[in-house]
C-alpha cells in the first residue's frame, strides 16, 4: 500500500498551488500524425548511409556519500526513536576506526546522512556497498544518425529526468541525436522516485546524487563516444526455459500473478570492431533484480551484477567475450521476479532464499546463456540504424499517485488539469512519456514506459507460455481468476514489431508503475488503488491508472506503423 486512506483522502481535496505547469507542450494526434523524431530524415540526422560504428562505457553511480546504522532489531527498517546512526561522515569512518583518515563531510553533525534504499518498503537506509552501480552506455552512429543507449542500475527513472540527460548531453556538446535511458529496476539502491524514504510523508531521494547522476550518464556518453569506431553486429536469442527440463523458467523466474505467462527468451547483441576486439554486448532479459531480498541493507546491482561480470569475464569453462555488457530488462510486470525459485546453478546445486549467493548462481546461469547466444548469433549484413521516437501524455488515475504527486514524494511536471480546482474524474492531471522504436539489423527495440505484463507483448493465453510444471496457467486456488475469454487477440507488441529480434525495453525513458492488461485490471471495490482487489491484483495498486496500457499500446502502434 502506498499510502494511508485518510492521507489520500485529505491529500485529494488540496489544491496544488505551488505548481506552474499545465501548459501542455504541441501533441499533434490527428490524421496527419507523424513521430516526433525520425532518423534518418529530420534535421540533423538527415542521413543514415555510411558503415555501422559503436563505442561503450562504464561509469558508476554508487552514492559516494552515506553513513551507516545499527540494526537493533533485525528488521531492515530504521527508526529514529529505537535505533542509532554512525555519525561518521560519507567515508562510513569514525575516529578510532582502522583506516580513518580524519572527520569528513557530515561527520560528527548530529544528522543522519541515509541513502534510502528503493524497491521494497519505506525507511530502509544502507549500512554499505556490495558491488558499484553503474550507468552503461553503448552509442550506435550510422551517417549522419547517432543514439545512446544509458543503462542505469536504479530502480526507476522518471521522463523528467531522462530529459534532464539529454539536455546534459546537449550542454556538453556531444553530436548525439537521442539519448534512450533504461533503469534496470535493482531494488537495492538508492531511492530515485520518490516514494522509498523514511516515511510516506518524506521523500527518499537526494536532488545532488540525482543531478550527480545525470552528470555521470553524460560522461559516461562522451567516453563512449570517444571510443566509436566501425562494428560488426551478431544478434540472437536463446530459449532460458529449454535447457532445464521439467522446472523450465522456474529455475530463473517466477511469474506471481495469473494468468502466468513468461517470456522465455533471453535476446544478445554483440557488437565488435573490424578487427575482432569486443566493443559491448547487450542483453535483453525480463526478470525484477531483487534476488538478494527485502532484508538486505547493501546496495548492489543484485543478480545483473553477476549476469554482466561473467559475460565479460566468462563463466562455466566459457570465455568471457570482455568490452562492456550492458543488460537491458524487459517485460517484469506480471510480476516476474527471482523469489521464491531454486536457482540450480551450472554445477548443479541448488540455491533458495534471499541471498548473494542465489543471486550469484542466477547471474552464472544467465551468463552462460548469453555467451551460448552469442555464440550461435547471426551476423547482420550491413545493418541499418534507424529510430522513431514520440511523446503520449497518460493521466494519473490513480489516488494514492496523484497524493504523492501533491505532497512531493514524486517530483515531475504535471499537465492539462487545473490546479487551483479540486482533483476528480473530470479534473485528473497528466504525465507526460516517451516511447521509442530503435532499430539496427534485424534487432527491433521498442521502449515501454514501465513494468509491462508479458502477455501485452507476446499473448500466451491459450497456455503456451507457461513453460514450467511447477505452475498452471491459472492458480486452480485463485479465488478471482482473471476472464481469459475477456483476453484480447494479437498481434501483439513483440508481433508488431516485425523484426527476427524483437526486444521490449522495459522501464524505458520513464517508470509509470506496472502497465497492466485492460482486460484484467481490477480495483478493490471499497478503497480503489489502496487495497488490492481478491486475486492475484497488487499491481494494479501500484500503477498509474487503467488508461495507461491502452494509450501506451496504441501509440506503439501507430508508431510501429509509421511509414514516412
């Protein structure tokens, strides 16, 4: 539950007016539509001929600054009335301790300098670094078009934010037409939306870590583009359900709402210079990094982390293929996630629970796939580059969002509603998004602005997309199951895109919530959004509101379309 009812209830009535930003930018979506950015064809990128070039990098956005705390209780939550902080400063080092270097910034102030940790509950504060957070980049240039893809390992990223990248990149001067960012959705790292602070009335993210972290996303870009050069590409796919039998994806993923449906297709790039040296690979694969669980207090990237070290440096008597591998989530709604499954690692043992070494043995499993992809991938032959890009405003139907977005927690620009009236049905204040199609050889990228359910890309209600006897299409004790005569016919988006290689980038330039199938979201009847409906429906709690997946799948659409 994101927030109390009688805090929503009151929030509800307020009137924002401290906001100044309803004036709608142009959105053209008559009969004359057309994307906002075509490449090659607009001004700029006018031009697409010439030989595909590449360049990758890797700079990390671990929070250089944080101290730590005692867990008394052993909960995973910190509370200022019964626990106690290490007033110690960013370094984590008090006098006394080996190795202190002398007092630093925040040290000894009395103030408890908290990186809240995102993904889970509120008030979860970190007590150290496992492994860095990274932004990834790879730049893709042909002719005249060049776009950059940025990784980042957080939990979310708001369109705001992402703008705010792309006008670091233009203030940099970097020859960059378009810039995707891509948030892996790690759920132990620091709180970049909002809503994961010390309580709900306080927000968990840090302003200075978020500009820091669009500085680096652009630095992270110049170096990628100071190392482009000419590539081969090789793109292919690998079947993750194939290799283990009976248990099928249950040994990497777990669909926890019916109907389930899995997307068990784990998709490479691998882009390399003329002269064989490895530039990067990508990887596309949909599953929440949340391995590690809700008790941990270390920050890490979670099972991506392992995933991306072994294909680099290579795993299971498998050469690692080196440059920088940069994994890209997909379709997580669902919800895909790694609890609750025994991940048997490639020595054949088995590994439960919430901890690094499950999340460990996933990455190796992962791992070994990609390169076994890799090394059945198909080279494209004078691969083409070409991107369409477009801009959807989606309302915030959703009550307990829209009193996050009155009280702070959220912080992006709100349009088309008046915020001097109270907010109702016919007053809803809208978001605005962004969706992208990227394409190079026979790879088709679509980006989707959150966590979409699988079968809104690739359909799976008739049972074909279980792929594990350990579960059933629908949960035979699922007191609400959801109306599979009511499910809609393809194609669908992966369908749509039409391509050998078509990837969903999940939590794409934006994270809206989960982007649920029109068909099955239900609402509790007595408190819409705050309560789950009975069944399998804590989605829909956690969502924008029921208009959101139609708008995005219709915009996707005519943009799929699109012929100039």
């Amino acid at each position: 539950m994101l927030a109390s009812l009688p805090l929503a209830l009151a929030l509800l009535s307020c009137k924002d007016k401290g906001r100044d930003d309803t004036a709608a930018p142009a959105d053209d979506t008559g009969a004359a539509w057309r994307p906002d950015l075509v490449c090659p064809g607009d001004p700029g990128c006018v031009s697409g001929a010439g030989e595909l070039q590449a360049g990758a990098a890797a700079v990390a956005i671990t929070p250089p600054c944080f101290e730590g705390w005692e867990d008394a209780d052993g909960n995973a939550t910190y509370s200022a009335s019964s626990e106690v902080f290490h007033d110690c400063g960013c370094d984590r080092l008090c006098e006394g301790d080996e190795g202190w270097p002398g007092p630093d910034e925040g040290e000894g102030d009395g103030e408890f300098q908290a990186v809240w940790l995102a993904g889970f509950g509120q008030a979860r504060a970190a007590n150290g670094v496992h492994d860095d957070l990274w932004a990834r980049v790879v730049v893709l240039r042909q002719g005249e078009v060049t776009v950059a893809v940025v990784a980042l390992d957080v939990v979310g990223w708001f369109y705001d934010d992402t703008l705010a990248i792309r006008r670091a990149v233009t203030d940099a001067g970097l020859d960059v037409d378009h810039v995707i960012v891509h948030a892996t959705h790690q759920h132990e790292g620091p709180d970049t939306m909002g809503q994961w602070g010390p309580n709900l009335t306080h927000a968990g993210t840090d302003r200075a870590y978020m500009d820091q972290v669009v500085a680096w996303s652009a630095q992270a870009i110049g170096q990628a583009l100071d190392g482009i050069q000419p590539v081969t590409l090789r793109a292919g796919t690998i079947d993750t359900a194939a290799p283990f039998g009976d248990k099928g994806t249950r040994n990497t993923v777990r669909d926890s709402r019916d109907p389930v449906i899995i997307d068990e297709f784990l998709s490479v790039a691998q882009l390399d210079g003329l002269d064989g040296s490895p530039v990067a690979t990508l990887v596309n694969w949909s599953n929440h990094p949340e391995a590690v669980g809700s008790d941990n207090l270390l920050i890490t990237s979670d099972f991506a982390h392992y995933l991306r070290t072994y294909v680099e440096q290579g795993v299971g008597g498998r050469a690692g293929l080196g440059g920088t591998c940069v994994f890209l989530n997909g379709t997580v709604g669902g919800l895909m996630t790694p609890l609750g499954i025994t991940v048997t690692d490639l020595d054949g043992v088995d590994w439960s629970g919430d901890t690094f070494e499950k999340a460990d043995a996933l990455g190796r499993v992962l791992a070994d796939l990609a390169l076994q992809a890799v090394e059945a991938a198909s080279p494209q032959v004078e691969p083409a580059l070409s991107l369409r890009s477009t801009e959807l405003f989606i309302p915030v139907e959703n009550y307990a969002f829209q009193a996050l977005f009155l009280i702070g927690l959220f912080e992006r620009a709100l349009y088309n509603y008046d915020p001097e009236a109270d907010l109702d049905e016919d007053n809803q204040p809208e978001i605005l998004t962004g969706i992208d199609v990227l394409r190079v050889g026979g790879i088709g990228m679509l980006t989707v602005p959150g966590e979409l359910a699988p079968e809104v890309a690739i359909g799976g209600y008739d049972g074909s997309k279980v792929h594990t006897t350990e579960d059933t299409l629908i949960d035979p004790e699922n007191e609400n199951p959801p109306d599979l005569s009511a499910a809609p016919p393809g194609p669908y988006l992966k369908e749509r895109l039409l391509t050998p290689f078509p990837w969903i980038i999940g939590l794409g330039n934006d994270e809206i919530g989960y982007l649920v199938p029109a068909y099955d979201y239900q609402l509790s009847e007595s408190v819409p959004y705050l309560e789950e409906a009975p069944g399998h429906h804590y989605e829909e709690t956690n969502s924008i509101g029921p208009a959101a997946t139609p708008l995005i799948e219709e915009r996707a659409a005519l943009l799929l379309s699109w012929e100039p």
